[in-house]
C-alpha cells in the first residue's frame, strides 16, 4: 500500500480550516441568540450534576479551571504526536493515517453542524466575555481567526474526539503477533483518555453528557467498516484493490 501524499496533505489542512471556521460559527450563532434573543444577557450554563452535585467544581477558582483546560489540550497534542511521531519512525502502514483522516472527515462537520442547529448555553459561565468573542458587526473573522477557545457547548468533546481515534490508530500499528503489547498500549491509551475526562470534568470544560457521548460515537464510527472503505478508496494508490483483496492476502505492516 502506498499514501497519496499530496491528496492527503491538502485534505488534511482543509478539514483544519473547516473545523477553524465552523467552530467561529458556533461562537458567532452564540453572540447573535445573545444579543438578538436575551438583549445581550448571557445565558447560564445548563446544570451538570456530575459537576455540581458530585464534583462540586463550582469551589473551584476560575483561574484554576483556565490551567486545567490547558492542561486537557497538552494531554491531547502530546498523545496525537507521539503517536504519529511513532508511526512516522517505525510503522508508516499508510492506511493507519488515512483511516484517522477518514474519522476527521466524518466527525468534524457533524459535530459542528449538529451545534449549528441547536443554540446550547457553554459550560462556561459568560464565555462570550470570557473569550473575548467578536461582535457580530464585522464576520471577517469567523474566515481568519484561529479559535483557540469556542463558547458554545459543541455537543461533543474535541479532545475525546481526538484521544479515542489516536488511541485506535496506536493500537493497531501493533501486530497481532504481539498481544501483550497490543494490550500494553491500548490500556495507555485508555487511561490518558480517562485522565483527559478527569481533567474535562474537574476544569468544568464540556458537559458531562457530552464527554460520555462522544466516547461511544467516536468508538462505534471507527469500528464501522465504511471508514476502511473510504479511507482505502480515497487517499490509497489502487485502494479499490485493496478493499476488494481478503486481509490474509495484504502484507503485514505493523511494528
């Protein structure tokens, strides 16, 4: 098997920019019910009971919450890079990346639009302040700006999106020949996700519903056969082949 390596390089930074420029949206749509809806009064955050009755995260300073979150978005960069920095030294079974590319693909645009539909206060308190959210005046802004923080609940967690696909991308770089490390890693890669929730839970950065959901979606679309066939038919050379071929005829390109 051989990667179309310009197909997925430019795929890769248009599905950056997409999910860029709708997370803009779900901000702006949330600027816009503000102002048009609740005379820009912000709306309060939905009641999460893991958060507020178990956690108890409301004694938790504001300021602290901001460092958690950083600390969310280090776990999640770190985990995604050392898994393609590994599969760039020693793997490079080229249907690994496009299956990840293929789940972006999917996922990306639902998720977003599936916010877009439906106006869901954030769970953070005055985020439209917070975050410092442009008016709805000038949209330039939703085309060029990089959103490091969205206010507006997305409905699904992004880092969990990104944790549960790379942990599956891990795990399947090693073969079946070595069940012991197969199991290593899948278990690593299953208790950074939880540490990741841990993190999510306590900083108060996406509903609790939202976090559990994504987990079993995310799970449930990359064990769908659809994102083999897509991936192999759209960013492999002959990929049409190669899904007709039976797996025992494939080369094994595993660690």
């Amino acid at each position: 098997m051989k990667l179309r390596v310009c197909r997925t390089v430019i795929t890769a930074f248009v599905v950056i920019y997409f999910n860029c420029v709708l997370t803009n949206m779900v901000s702006l749509r949330q600027r816009w019910y503000t102002e048009t809806f609740r005379n820009g009064t912000a709306m309060e955050p939905l009641h999460d009971t893991l958060f507020v009755d178990w956690i108890h995260g409301y004694d938790i300073p504001f300021q602290d919450m901001i460092t958690l979150r950083d600390f969310v978005d280090i776990l999640t960069y770190t985990w995604v890079f050392l898994t393609l920095l590994v599969w760039a030294s020693c793997n490079r079974n080229p249907i690994l990346l496009a299956r990840a590319l293929t789940a972006q693909i999917l996922l990306v645009p639902t998720f977003s639009i599936s916010q877009l539909l439906t106006v869901v206060p954030d769970a953070t308190p005055n985020c439209l302040a917070v975050y410092q959210i442009p008016s709805t005046q000038d949209m330039g802004w939703v085309f060029w700006k990089y959103p490091s923080r969205a206010c507006g609940n997305m409905l699904w967690s992004s880092d969990v999106t990104q944790l549960v696909i790379f942990t599956s991308f891990a795990t399947q770089m090693i073969h079946d020949k070595k069940p012991w490390l197969k199991w290593c890693i899948y278990v690593l890669g299953e208790c950074w996700t939880l540490l990741t929730i841990i993190f999510i839970f306590t900083a108060r950065y996406q509903y609790s519903v939202d976090v559990l959901s994504t987990v079993v979606v995310v799970k449930l679309a990359m064990s769908h056969h659809f994102v083999d066939q897509f991936a192999k038919y759209c960013f492999i050379r002959k990929g049409s082949y190669y899904a007709r071929a039976p797996s025992h005829e494939l080369a094994p390109m595993s660690i």
